[in-house]
C-alpha cells in the first residue's frame, strides 16, 4: 500500500521563492494543493493525483503578471518536487498542460 509522506509535501513549501506579493496569492493556493493531496486515499497516488495539479496550476495562472523567472523556477520546482512525493515522475514535465505564460 503507497503512503503519502505528509512531511515530505509540507516542506515542499519551504521552498517557494519570490516577491512577496507573490507569495501572498501563490501560497495559499499550494497550501490548498498539500491539503488535497494528503487527502487523497492511496489508490489515487500518481496519475490519480493529476486533476489536482491541474486545479491548483490553473488557480495560479490567475497570478501570472506576478511570476517573473525567480517565482517560475521555483513554482514549477515545487510543483514537481510535490509531483515526486505522491508518485509522478518529474520527467513527465505534467505542469506544462495547464500553464499559463508564466
């Protein structure tokens, strides 16, 4: 039986960077994204955990005037990192669908 490493999504957080006006609209999405996750029963981890990175990107393509490179690197590096943790391979580049211009 797969676990989530609840842990493990949380501080994927820690790692969101930018502007601060940024990180005041971004980080309640992603907290948002974490809740939903560790959430999710375990039979839904990898491909199952998608429509909720797909909700989640699409929230924030609402903020995109505030993502500059510094808060795209590290938005789609925590994206993936999450990604990792509940079985998507980063490789997979699963962001990009949903993404706006940022």
């Amino acid at each position: 039986m797969a676990v989530v490493d609840v842990a493990a999504l949380h501080q994927q957080l820690d790692f969101l960077d930018g502007h601060e006006e940024f990180l005041e609209k971004v980080k309640p999405v992603m907290s948002d994204l974490v809740r939903n996750l560790e959430n999710l029963p375990f039979t839904s981890l990898g491909k199952g955990t998608l429509p909720v990175f797909k909700n989640c990107i699409i929230s924030i393509n609402r903020f995109e005037e505030y993502i500059e490179t510094v808060e795209r690197e590290s938005l789609l590096e925590v994206l993936y990192g999450l990604g990792e943790v509940v079985g998507l391979s980063r490789e997979s580049e699963f962001a990009e669908e949903w993404r706006g211009d940022w």
